[in-house]
C-alpha cells in the first residue's frame, strides 16, 4: 500500500509540475530504467529522495 501511494504521488505531482521520467534521468543523471525502479520503490537513492522531497514537496509522513 505504501509503495503504491509513494508511487502514485510522485507520478502525480511530476506531472504537475510537466517533468518526465526522461527529463527526471537526464537531470539527476541516471538511466530512464533506473528513475522507474526509484519511483516504484525498488530502489532506493539519497539524490532522488531529496529531488523529490525539495523539488515535488513529497512528505513521506501523510501516508501512515
């Protein structure tokens, strides 16, 4: 449940705010494969955890 609330809020506050996976790769420079396995919570990385918490105002918190 909680993988798939972090997912759905990352894909959602992206498209928001008009960033792709693409772009999201490029800028952080990863793989397009490897931002998927991030946001799908199957693997983990300190960068994209601030992006997302800096950039797309993700709080882990609001979801227990």
């Amino acid at each position: 449940m909680f993988l798939k609330k972090r997912r759905y809020s990352i894909k959602g506050a992206m498209l928001a705010k008009r960033i792709t996976q693409k772009k999201l790769a490029q800028k952080l420079g990863f793989s397009f494969a490897y931002i998927s396995r991030l946001i799908n919570g199957t693997r983990y990385n300190r960068t994209f955890e601030q992006y997302i918490a800096s950039e797309l105002n993700i709080d882990y918190r609001r979801f227990h």
